[in-house]
C-alpha cells in the first residue's frame, strides 16, 4: 500500500466521524445536552427530538407494475453496484421484458436507497438524478417533513449503518425488514439548525474531498509508474546491470 493509500483511508475516516460528531452533537459546544435514550446516539442538545425514521421519510412508495409495457427500457440498480462511500458506482440499461423479476423499486431525485439484504455490504446512496429502477432488496427511503440533505447525511453516517447492521437478523444472510428500519430512531434538530448543519458539513467535506482528490491522482500516477517499470524491465526496455563479481549479490 502506498503512503498516499493510507492518508486517503485516514480522510475517509475523518469524513465519517465529522458527520457523526455534528449530526449527534450540533454545531454549539457550549449548548446544554440530554440522554437522547438511545445507546448508539448518546448525548444530544436539550432543545432537539429523537424520532423514528417513520415520522419524517416515507418507504417504498412506488413499484413499476407487472402491466408494465415489455418494451419499455429501464435504467436498473443492483445491489452489488451500490456503496456508502462511493454511492451508485453502475447502473445497466434493458427492456423490461429482460429485467429480474427484483428490478421494480422506483425511484426519485433526493431518495435515499438502503440495502435490506446483506446489509453487511453496507449498500447505501443517494439517489442523484430521475428515472433509476432499484432492486427490491433495497428499501427507497422518501423524505418529507425533515430537510432532505440533513437525513441523506444522517443515513450515510456510520452510527446509523452500523445500526442497521446491528438489528440485521441471519447469518450468512443478514437482512433487516423495511418495517424494522423504519422504526430506526433518529436526532432531529429543529428546521434552521437542520440546514445550518448541512452548510457546515457541505463545506467540510469539499475540503476532504479536494484533499482526497489530490491523493488518489498521486496514487493513480504511482500505480501507473510502477507497472510501466516493471513492463520495461520484463521487456528488456531498461537494462538492470548483472553484478561484477566480488560485488555483494
């Protein structure tokens, strides 16, 4: 592993806990705080609520139709293709005629997918722009009395995945019911902190990522150097003098 390897997953790590620390503890370090009650919270401000997940998103509200025309192309999400660091990394485009039987989640700009099964991939994103087809095993989390930035964060933070990891139930197997997951508590700041917060982490997390940036294109240009080397050295492009003899091999 490079150097630059290391630091990258270090800023990664510092994106997580910056997320954790605001949306748990807000933005006054001077502000009287209580038990929110619940463990994996802790502490929260006085003046802010806990709720379930129920109270201010919505689940799985639309599902393309069986009556579906089979012609009718589809730009489909599966679950392998999804991560909380990346987001939604591919999609593929087919008719529906051709799609899984799992390909009928739809979805909106602003929705929140949560992997369901094998929650232990940790398949959670935003969805970024209109018209995406997720599979079943998602649960499509739709915001509406809560500040739609301030709960994307909330769920890409790694208290809340680690929580939905927590209540998975099975083996080899883990799944957690969409029923389940929305029973999920959350702190809920009020409306003008909520946005407050997203302004704050919006800026943070720029730097991070401009940092990030930089130090993956040094890793990539490293990466790039050493196989070009070692295909000029098998190729006989550079010359790697034979020891003379008496010379310490």
């Amino acid at each position: 592993m490079f150097p630059q390897e290391r630091e990258r997953e270090l800023l990664d790590s510092l994106k997580q806990s910056e997320i954790a620390n605001v949306f748990t503890k807000g933005l006054n370090p001077n502000v009287r705080m209580k038990n929110s009650g619940i463990p994996w919270i802790g502490m929260i401000p006085e003046h802010w609520e806990v709720k379930r997940l129920q109270a201010v998103a919505s689940c799985n509200d639309e599902c393309l139709s069986e009556n579906t025309p089979q012609s009718q192309e589809i730009e489909y999400v599966e679950i392998g293709n999804v991560d909380n660091v990346n987001g939604i990394r591919a999609t593929e485009k087919m008719l529906f005629a051709d799609a899984p039987s799992r390909a009928r989640r739809i979805t909106q700009k602003g929705d929140i997918i949560v992997s369901t099964v094998r929650t232990y991939l940790k398949a959670i994103a935003v969805i970024e722009r209109e018209g995406l087809i997720v599979s079943t095993g998602f649960a499509v989390i739709r915001p509406n009395s809560i500040n739609n930035k301030f709960i994307q964060f909330v769920m890409l933070s790694d208290c809340v995945i680690n929580s939905i990891v927590a209540n998975s139930y099975g083996v080899n197997y883990p799944a957690i019911t969409a029923n389940k997951l929305m029973k999920l508590s959350i702190p809920i700041p009020p409306p003008s902190e909520q946005q407050a917060i997203v302004d704050y982490i919006e800026a943070k997390l720029s730097k991070i990522d401009s940092c990030m940036a930089d130090l993956q294109a040094e890793i990539d240009y490293l990466k790039e150097f050493k196989q070009r080397l070692i295909s000029d050295v098998v190729t006989g492009q550079i010359c790697v003098a034979e020891p003379q003899k008496g010379e310490k091999q």
